[in-house]
C-alpha cells in the first residue's frame, strides 16, 4: 500500500481540491441525482475560483490527502454555517470529509478527520458541527464514535433536488 500524507491545502492547490471533490463526490453520491441537478452542484461547490477563494480565508482550513503524489481524498473545515438556532459565531464545522473509496477502510478517514478536528479545537472552536446526508448510516456510525450526536436536520440542495441532511453536535465539553 503507498504511503498516505495529509496535508494542508492552500490556493496553490485549488484545481487538485476541484479534480478531487468533483470526484468523491461524484463517487459517492453521483448516482443520486439527474445529471443537470449534479453538474450544477458540482460546479457551485467544487470550482476552482471558489476554492481558491476558500482557502485563503484563515478562518477555513482544506486539506488534501495524497498516495505517491495524487490526490485521493480532502477535507475542509471552518466557521459553522448550518442552519441551527444553537450555532454562534464561536462554533466550528467539519464541512467536507471525503476519500475515493479504493483509499477508504485503512484508517485515512479517522486520521484526517482527527486532523481537522484538531484543527478546529485549536483555533478556539467551541461546539463542533456537521452535516451528513440521511441515509449514509456508515458516516452517521462514525461520527457518533466521536461524540457527535443529532441535534436537527435540513434540506441540502443538489441543483434542482434537496436531500434530507441530518445535523450532529460535539459539545465543547465532549473534547
């Protein structure tokens, strides 16, 4: 198996991070929607000039997580935005967490999602938060073995089509 490095993504890496979150995303929920609903979400969500913004903003953080130099997964995290009447200003989000899935199942998830939480403690993040899609009952698992639990849900758009998203919480106390 090739050696895996996370690193911290920065503006230099803009066009890796929208190879690669067109990709996972694609892998896994691609089957999902109409492929007009998917390129538009795609395009929103994962085009470079955005990203690139993104990650020159230092309350954001990307990371990249690479196998003999390519890219095989990322991971954002930042100021939390969902749509919950308990989030405050000083509340941090994992906002994206994804590998291919031939990278998936040798503890890359655990060690990028422990960096990114690291992360987000270290910046003086209170209460953490996330959002994960339903029916992804793998991610929900998961992410309770890390103390976060459900506290709400909202509708997350893919172009035209809105999926039922879950909202967990960490409490600062959890850390």
């Amino acid at each position: 198996m090739p050696e895996i490095i996370i690193r911290r993504a920065g503006p230099e890496d803009a066009e890796a991070l929208s190879a690669i979150g067109r990709q996972t995303f694609t892998e896994t929920f691609g089957h999902l929607y109409p492929a007009a609903d998917l390129s538009a979400f795609l395009d929103d969500a994962y085009g470079a000039a955005k990203i690139a913004h993104l990650a020159v903003d230092p309350a954001r953080a990307f990371w990249l997580v690479e196998a003999e130099g390519a890219p095989v997964g990322h991971g954002l995290a930042g100021p939390c935005d969902l749509p919950h009447p308990e989030v405050t200003a000083s509340c941090g989000e994992i906002k994206r967490i994804y590998l291919l899935k031939s990278a998936q199942s040798g503890g890359q998830g655990c060690r990028l999602f422990e960096t990114m939480l690291n992360w987000l403690q270290g910046a003086g993040a209170q209460d953490l938060w996330l959002g994960v899609w339903s029916e992804n009952h793998g991610a929900q698992r998961f992410y309770r073995r890390y103390g976060f639990s459900p506290v709400g849900e909202y509708g997350f758009h893919v172009g035209a089509t809105v999926d039922r998203e879950f909202i967990f919480r960490r409490r600062a106390q959890n850390f």
